[in-house]
C-alpha cells in the first residue's frame, strides 16, 4: 500500500466519523429522575412512570442478551460441524483427530461457561431477566 492509498484511507474514515457523529441526534430530555435529566428511563414512584420492565434500557438490554445468546448457540453448532467434518475426513490422520476432538471439547466448554455467566446475570438482576 502506498503513502497516498494510505493518506486516502485516512482522510475517507476521517470524513465518516465526522458524518456519523453529525447525524447522532441531541439527546432530549424528557423527565427527571432522582433530580437528574434523563430521556431513557422513568421513575416508576412518579406519576406516569414506567415499570423497569417496560423502559428502554430494560429493552435494549434484552435484546443484546437475546442476540448474544443466538450467536453463541449458531457459533457453537457452527464450531460442532466444522470439527465433525474436520473428524470424518481425516482419514486416519491422527494430528487431524486430535484437533477435532479439541474443538469439540472447547464449544462444550464455551457453552458451559454461557451457560454460568447467562445464569449468573439472571441471578444479579433485581427481579431476574427471564420471567
């Protein structure tokens, strides 16, 4: 790559940062809450208050949750067939064996470990995430 591919590229992600952070809108803040301005969430001791269950944050929360737990499971079968193949066509190979099963025993582990820290996060949340 040379100096001016370079400096182009630069100046190309410069102007996209300056563009995306123009377009972020101004926050706009639409209730108190213990004495601070806040436009995400609602006091539910105020009148018209939200519930937490119901305010935004508790939505985004559950949607990251939900989407992490959907690539955790589609990586896991993908790291499943992947280390299956790699098993079915080793043809004897031992050093190929070997890794697959590796694999294998990792994702296992890996969905151990979602599994602990998916419950630990239901165990932390006042109320538990999952009703």
């Amino acid at each position: 790559m040379t100096i001016k591919q370079t400096v182009l590229s630069i100046m190309s992600v410069a102007i996209m940062a300056v563009a995306t952070i123009g377009l972020v809108p101004l926050t706009v803040n639409a209730a108190k809450c213990g004495g601070v301005d806040t436009s995400i969430i609602d006091c539910p001791d105020q009148p018209g208050g939200k519930k937490l269950e119901e305010s935004g944050i508790w939505g985004i929360l559950m949607l990251v949750v939900n989407i992490l737990s959907a690539g955790v499971g589609i990586a896991a079968i993908g790291g499943i067939v992947y280390a299956s193949i790699m098993y079915t066509t080793s043809a004897g190979s031992p050093d190929k064996v070997k890794q697959a099963k590796m694999i294998i025993f990792n994702v296992v582990v890996g969905l151990i470990a979602y599994a602990f820290l998916w419950s630990f996060l239901n165990y932390i949340t006042p109320g538990g995430m999952f009703h």
